[in-house]
C-alpha cells in the first residue's frame, strides 16, 4: 500500500540505467513481498530522520556504503542505533586494510542512488553486482517491519525482517548476518 503523492515532495529524476520506485514495488510485489510507504520530505542522515521516524513502530536503517584497499565493496545494512564497530567488520570480512566510505560518485555509480538514499532496494540494479558483501545486523532483523528509502530518500517503505532476507537472497547475494555492534562475536546466531 502506498500513500498518496504529496505534490511539494517532487520524485526526484531517475538515475540513468537505475531502477525506480515503481520498479522497485512491481518486483517486490512479484517476489510476494508485503510492503507499504510513507512519504516525507527528502531525509539524507538518520539524525534528521530520527524524530519523524518514531512515529513509525519497528526497525530504521543506517545503510554502509564501505570498501576495502582493494576495492572491493560490501554494503552493511544496520539498525539506525547500532553504532557499528568498522575495524572488527573489516577483521571479520577479511578485508585488505581498513574499511572506508565510498566516495559518493563510486556509490551513485554502483547503486544507483544519490547520497541520502542508499537502501538494500538498490540491490535489484544491475550496477550492484560489483558489491561483494551484503551484511544484515541482527539487532535489525530482530525488528518488525524494518524500515527503507524505496530507492529516493523522500520517502520510507516498510517490510518484514523476513522479507528483507528474501529480497536480498532473490537479488543474487548471499547475506551475512552479523552483529555490526560486536562483529567479531561469532555467537550471535
């Protein structure tokens, strides 16, 4: 179910070769995936979006963009609180060195989305299977619904715990589910 238009909230313009919102929900509702969303103005940090989001029960999303010295990239997809522990991430991922942001062109070009809107969505782009690396926290899973940007970032579109383990499984990845706090915790189930 999807909330009407809100006419001073402009969809921003599709980045070429990249999905859109409306590709987005006709794969989610091809894979059986129960969604809904809410539309608000454009939200590029969690911080911004953390008092209009309590209005909205389950779990919201910080989602990392990082990669390694050799470049190779992961997307981390984390509970908005978790403060996530990149130097065990990295021991954990075997990762060459320390893990970095990706500079942003690098993360348009491979995700398809402008900065502020980085989502797991991105994930049915084409463009993404140069990420290596999906991680999924487990403080995240453990919400329901959880809680993305469905590919724009004035907008939030909620579905299961479950549902987000499929999506990303029917995209091609195999996720890890990792607690992002304690990564190195190999006993978080």
């Amino acid at each position: 179910m999807t909330a009407a238009d809100d006419s001073t909230n402009p969809t921003p313009a599709p980045l070429p070769g990249a999905a859109t919102r409306a590709d987005l929900f006709v794969f989610l509702d091809k894979l059986g995936i129960s969604h809904r969303t809410v539309e608000h103005p454009p939200i590029f940090t969690v911080e911004e979006g953390r008092e209009l989001k309590k209005q909205w029960p389950g779990g919201h999303s910080k989602n990392l963009f990082v990669k390694d010295k050799r470049g190779t990239l992961f997307l981390a997809i984390a509970l908005s609180d978790t403060r996530v522990d990149l130097v065990g991430l990295g021991k954990r991922l075997s990762a060459k060195g320390r893990l970095s942001f990706g500079k942003p062109d690098l993360m348009t070009e491979t995700l398809g989305v402008i900065p502020g809107a980085v989502t797991p969505f991105t994930l049915m782009n084409e463009s993404a299977k140069a990420v290596t690396t999906v991680i999924l926290d487990t403080a995240l899973l453990a919400a329901d619904p959880v809680w993305f940007h469905p590919l724009e970032n004035n907008a939030s579109t909620a579905i299961s715990a479950k549902d987000l383990v499929s999506f990303v499984k029917e995209c091609g990845f195999a996720p890890e589910i990792i607690d992002l706090a304690n990564p190195l915790d190999l006993d978080e189930g």
